[in-house]
RNA sequence: GCGCGGUUAGCUCAGUUGGUAGAGCAUCCCCUUGACGUGGGGAGGGUCACAGGUUCGAAUCCUGUAUCGCGCACCA
C-alpha cells in the first residue's frame, strides 16, 4: 500500500531529466551555507571587485548603506534580523541595477549596554566591577566582545547579508578613535565644548552619569508630604533631601506672601534643630500649586539647581553617589534615602512640623532605563557639548528635505527634538568604552582637551593636572560613524561613498542616534551623512507583545531560519511590513514563505522538465501572440515592481512578485503549458518554451534581494549561456 | 500638560494626488494522483472607532470626541 503523505515530493515522476535535487523539496540546510561561501569567494560584495570583474561599471553612481554597528555583547535577536533582511534587499537591487554598491558592516563596543552586560556576568560569578582594578576590567571585557563579536558575525552571515567584510569597523579600531578624537578636540575650539559642575542624572546603583536619553520617566505613586517650614507650608515628595534646605521660595507676584520681602531671613526651627532661612522670590514657581512655597535642594533637583544658579545661593551635597545620606543629616548619616525617609517622617511628625499626608500622590519619577533605579540628580563635572548651533543645521537639512525620513512623521519628532534641545553630558564614569582624551586640575576643577597627552600643569592655577577617567558616551562615537568608517577626511571611500544614500534603523533610535549623527556629520564634513532615513518598527511576538527575556516570548531568528530556512524567514519579515510599524513575527508566517520556496523550487522542476534540451535564447523574437500577451503583463508588472523598490516599499514590492510567481505563472501559465507542450505546434511550443525559460529567469533575478540563497541555487542550474552568479546578475528590465 | 501615531474581514495589516473596500493567514465547501497536498477552484465575513463639516461623491480632506500606543516635559 503506498501512503501518498510520505511519498516523496515529485517521487512519482520516474522520466524525469532535471537534476537529481529537483527530485526533493528545496533543503535550505543543504544549500545556504554552499552558497553564503562562494559569494564570499566570488568578492561580489566588494564594489571594487565587481568593477575588476565588469559586474559593474566603472563610472556607475555609487549606492552606500552603513550598517547600524551590531552591540558586540550578545546574539542577534529578532530585531537584527530585520535590519539584516531590509538592509540586504536594497543593497543586492541597488547592486543588481549596476550600482557601486558598499554595504559597510561594524560592531559597537555599546559602552554602558556592554558594561551592564558584563556586570550581570560578574554578578552570577559573585563578583562586582568595583572591585576589579581598570585595566585588568577593561580587558576582560575586550576579550568577552571579542569572543562574542565571532558569533554575531557569523549570524551575520547566515542572514545572507551581502555586505563587504573586507571593510568592517569596530567602535574602538584606531582609525575611528583618531576620528572622535579630533573631533573633540575640534567642538572645543569652536566653543562648542565645556566641562561644566553642572547637575546631571545619576544612577546610585550603574555609578555613572547619562544623557537626558538615557532616562525613562516612572509614573508612581507615594506620600506627598506637607511640612510646617516657619510660618510656611511646603510640599515634598522626597523629604529626606530636606537637610540643607535654607532657601524658601515662592513667587513674585504671588500676593499671599506679599509681606515677605526677596532676601529676608526668618528663623524657624527645622529637622534637626533651629536654622536661619532665606526668601527668594522667582517666577518659576507655580503658585496654583501646592501652597505656592517651596524649599529648594539645588544639589538635587535641576529645578532647584536653575533656581540656585540665578540667585547666586550655596549649593550642598545632601546624598552621596551610593544614595546614602551625608554628615548634614545628622543622625540619619549614612542611612540609605529608602530606609531614612519613614524615619524622617516619624521626628517630623514627633516635631510637630508634618501638616498633612497625601499618600496616593501620583507623580512621575526619572529611572535608569536600564535598571529601574531612582535617579539621583548630582552636581558633577563633565563634559558637555553645546547642542543649539549643531541643531540649528540639522534643522535647516530636515526642513528642505536634504534628508528625507521614512516614515514621514519620523521628521516632525526629530523637528521637535531639535528645537527643544539641551546640552549633552558626554561623560560616563565607566570603564568600558573610548577614554576621553583630558586632564583636569583637581584643584580649580578646570578640565584641558589633551591629544597629545602633554599637558601636566594647570594654567588656571598652577596645579598638577591628572588624566580625566571617564569615557565617552557611547553614541558620541557612533554619532560619528558614517564619515569615520569611511576614512574621513582623505580616504578614497570617503569621496566616493560618502555621504551615503539610507540610513536605516530602529525608530527608537531616532534621537539617540539618528539625530546626532546628522548634526556631528554637518559640523565635521559639511554635508548630510546620508539622504535617507529609513525606520523600521519594532519586531514583536505574534500576540503583538515586545519581546522581551522576562516575558519568554523571545523569538531568536536563527532558529526560524534553522526550522525553515532564510529565505522563509526574510520574506516573513519583509512581506506586509511597513515601515515604523512594528511587525508581528509568528512561526505560522514564516511556514507560509517557506511554502513559496517550496513553491518555487517546484516551479523550477517543471520549467527545466518540460523545457529539457533548451537554451534560453537572449535575443528571441518569434514568439506566439499568447505569449507576448503574458510578456506584456510580466513586464508591467516587473515595472511596477521596480517603482516599489526605487520607493522603498519592499512590502508590496515583495508581495506581489509573490502573488505573480504563484498566481499568475504556477497556477495559470503552467497549467495552460501543458496542452501546449504536448501539442502539435513546433512554432508555439519553442515559443512556450523559450517564454517559460526566460520568465523564470526574471522570476528569479526580481525575488533574489528577497530570498537570495534559493534563487542563486536554481540559477545555477537555469539553461543561460554566459551567466554570472546571480548576485550580479542585472535586475530585469536594466 | 504638550507632541506624534494607530483605530479597515476572526487575526496581522495594505489602501500614494477623494470615485460604490483589498492581501496573507484562519474558517467552510468542492476538486485534484506525471511540477508541486508545502496543490487547484470557490465561499462566507467589514454601517472602514464615533459625531459633525467640505464635496456630485469621503476609509481617504477639515473640526471635535472616544480609545490604545509611543515620545517629550524642571510642577516642588
């Protein structure tokens, strides 16, 4: 009894005299790494070799894409996989076009994302990075993105990303830092740059500073406390930064406190004993809120800090880095801010200085968006660069559409950003990342720009300089990527593919990256680093929910791509995706793309089958008036298809290659072939035959930047005198 | 609080200058054994969130409302 379930594909065609694989469904596992290798041989993914070898010409316009550097801390996720697929397809129909195509691949040594990676490691060894002495840190975590950064690569690759591994880029290479380092040293000549004691947002538990991105607003709920301060109210959510409040401020209209005069000194008793306080009157304050009065801890709070640098007032430290109380708290010292603040309230209250209560005050609290920690704003010196005038052109290059985004409204946020911009904090208390190349005089705190390393007095006062032990933020390097992995400013590949055509990322990157690069790539090169701006959504699980490792509804691409091979996978994740819209990938997608392989693969079968002894003719003319009737349809569509993809629209473009493939050439011109095959006509049938061939061939030419590995593997076998890998194989139509 | 999006078939989403709604998947029915059952043919299913307005005509443009999501924000 045979079992047509386990009957093997095309079993039941004895005669047949196409190659023996046809015989079998497409094995992906058999053929993609065969494949990925020989291009990789072939050097196709270099533009300059596909000039040597006449795949491109000379004077052909060049098309750049800069991949995003990879984070060299962990595997590809999900996400990459996308970038991979997008990134792929433009670069093999821009190369397929007859461009000069570079697609630049890099890693990121991802500073703080790294460290915080590698800290979660120490921490399951039982050990902390505060602990292991700089250097000895600094390479072990080298050696971990090194070991690491083999695996994403080779990740890489099997998403059959046709990029130039003969150019790639690290973050730390020399020739980059060189780069950031210049233009350091630049932003401080122009005056672009200072080191400022100013406040920045610290994270007690990372040790380190960020930039106003790196926080993520908390909407909670605690106590909101009112406190008899004198003859005043005042409000507080955080009473335990109440210590050193000496300065009492409302506003200057506000006519309840009229009687109050702006410097007036009032005795009142407070926390820890009677003090002496001072009126300030500032328009800052809100007088519908709270009482209109509040206290201020400029050391602590950006508000209070503004306040405090207008009038000149003193400034003191209450919270230590760690988020622990100082001596001014008297006998709360060294008490942790979580464990104090009940205890606070309690010799308030015991004082007869606490009003009232509110405990569901709902507010919003600054956290690290890496750990959820409170932010504890501190007064520190860093390193800031002054943002208005570099905004102020990128501004101008948004606004006249010099850099098109894609989607569009991707360009009113970025507009908005820009216009409210502040100053970036540039330095990071980390370890792992570029070491910012200064000295500062602990004595003056003046902070010097040093290349060279030779400075050692202080001009200011005469003191021993000591080197600066901070890093750089980890996006003031990648801000400058484009024009640094290009070899600015002499380099060959900077005047040829510089400024590159599409950048394209992740929306969530569209300040912390996107953004800066235009501004840093204006003031460095004078020109916009690149002319497209492309965002795509976030990937998430098939019930539409982030992916995320808590959730356990992480989706690792390698192992869709292991189950049903990269080709399925890319066309899952390309198909109906537009982009900024966040793309649902559920296993059922990808099953259905790896049909169309299939599908494909036995469209093939039969072409090569029923063809069997034909050539494919390059210049055939005697084709059947059916026939040219089915080339007129194929090429219209073949033209509307290239519109698609000169639009960046690869989620149409994709999807109706696949509906003509499968529903206009498999279910209706084979069908109708067979009659025509077996008839009597001879005229008509080398016309079919001649048509099926080169229809294929089209077929297979337009879905290649979309499932590269199938394609390639069935033109190896087409019936084409002359022909190259298909990877620099003309689009059809050019 | 301000800003930006979304709201279309059971699910995921298209719908590019306004012309009586589309795809894939899912569901149901039928058919098929020499390319392919990872197949072929067909069906059901939507008052395009809601309310106004502009227009001969609106999913599409304008105003407002609701709802979801995201971003920005120095209300102690």
């Amino acid at each position: 009894m045979e079992d047509k379930n386990i009957q093997p594909q095309g079993g039941s065609y004895p005669d047949s005299k196409v190659p023996e694989k046809f015989l079998k469904p497409y094995d992906s596992k058999a053929t993609e790494d065969r494949i990925y290798e020989m291009w990789e041989k072939s050097g196709f993914f270099n533009p300059d070799r596909c000039v040597e070898a006449g795949a491109t010409s000379k004077d052909e316009k060049p098309f750049t894409i800069i991949m995003p550097p990879t984070n060299a801390n962990g595997s590809l996720h999900a996400g990459h996989g996308l970038v991979m697929t997008i990134e792929d397809i433009m670069t093999r129909y821009k190369r397929m076009c007859g461009y000069k195509t570079l697609w630049l691949p890099g890693l990121d040594h991802a500073g703080f994302e790294t460290q915080v990676v590698y800290e979660k490691k120490l921490e399951k060894e039982g050990r902390t990075r505060f602990e292991i002495e700089r250097s000895t840190l600094y390479k072990e975590i080298m050696d971990f993105t090194i070991a690491n950064s083999a695996t994403i690569k080779s990740q890489v690759r099997k998403m059959g990303a046709s990029c130039d591994w003969s150019r790639e880029k690290f973050t730390l290479d020399e020739d980059i830092v060189k780069v950031v380092y210049q233009t350091f040293k630049k932003l401080s000549e122009d005056d672009l740059l200072y080191r400022g004691k100013r406040i920045v947002s610290w994270c007690p538990k990372h040790q380190t500073s960020f930039s106003d991105l790196e926080i993520k607003d908390e909407e909670r709920v605690e106590g909101f406390y009112y406190l008899k301060y004198g003859p005043f109210t005042i409000s507080t959510s955080r009473p335990e930064t109440k210590f050193g409040d000496k300065y009492v401020v409302m506003h200057p209209d506000d006519k309840r406190y009229a009687e109050y005069k702006d410097g007036q000194k009032i005795d009142l008793e407070w926390i820890n004993g009677p003090i002496t306080a001072t009126i300030i009157k500032d328009s800052v304050i809100d007088m519908e809120f709270g009482t209109g009065v509040m206290t201020i801890t400029p050391w602590h709070d950006p508000v209070d800090f503004g306040i405090a640098e207008r009038h000149g007032l003193d400034k003191e430290q209450i919270i230590d880095e760690q988020g622990k109380l100082l001596p001014v708290a008297g006998e709360f010292a060294g008490m942790h801010i979580k464990k104090a603040r009940p205890q606070i309230i309690t010799k308030l209250q015991s004082k007869g200085l606490v009003e009232k209560i509110d405990a569901n005050y709902k507010h919003v609290v600054r956290t690290c968006y890496k750990c959820g920690t409170v932010i504890e704003p501190q007064i520190k010196s860093q390193w800031f660069v002054r943002m208005k005038k570099l905004a102020e052109r990128a501004l101008e290059v948004i606004k006249s559409h010099e850099i098109v985004y894609i989607p569009e409204h991707y360009e009113k946020i970025t507009l908005h950003w820009l216009e409210n911009i502040i100053d970036w904090n540039i330095s990071r208390q980390i370890v792992w990342g570029i070491p910012i190349p200064a000295k500062l005089c602990p004595t003056c705190d003046t902070g010097y720009v040093d290349l060279d390393d030779k400075i050692v007095k202080c001009d200011k006062c005469g003191g021993k300089v000591v080197k600066d032990n901070d890093t750089f933020d980890t996006w003031f390097s990648s801000s400058q990527w484009p024009y640094a992995v290009l070899g600015f400013p002499d380099n060959d590949d900077f005047k040829t593919f510089y400024p590159t055509d599409i950048m394209e990322t992740g929306g969530d990157l569209v300040f912390f990256w996107v953004a800066r690069m235009i501004m840093l790539g204006l003031y460095r090169t004078d020109k916009v680093p690149f002319k497209t701006v492309y965002m795509h959504g976030l990937v998430q699980d098939a019930k539409g929910q982030k992916m995320s490792k808590s959730k356990g509804n992480v989706i690792n691409p390698l192992d869709l791509t292991a189950q049903f091979g990269t080709d399925a996978f890319r066309m899952a994740v390309v198909v109906g995706n537009t982009p900024g819209t966040s793309l649902p990938l559920s296993s059922n997608k990808v099953t259905a793309y790896k049909k169309f392989v299939n599908k494909l693969w036995n469209i093939t079968r039969f072409v090569l089958d029923s063809t069997y002894g034909e050539e494919l003719v390059a210049d055939f003319d005697r084709f059947s008036e059916a026939d040219q009737k089915h080339i007129g349809v194929r090429d219209a569509l073949i033209a509307e298809v290239s519109k698609e993809m000169d639009e960046y629209r690869f989620y149409i473009a994709s999807e109706k290659l696949y509906h003509y493939a499968w529903h206009e050439f498999a279910d209706k011109i084979l069908e109708e072939s067979k009659p025509i095959l077996n008839g009597t006509s001879e005229t008509d049938k080398k016309s079919r035959k001649q048509f099926l061939l080169q229809t294929l061939s089209v077929i297979l030419r337009a879905l290649h930047p979309f499932m590269p590995f199938v394609t390639e593997e069935i033109w190896s076998e087409m019936p084409i005198k002359g022909k190259s890998l298909l990877i620099v194989e003309k689009w059809p139509g050019r």
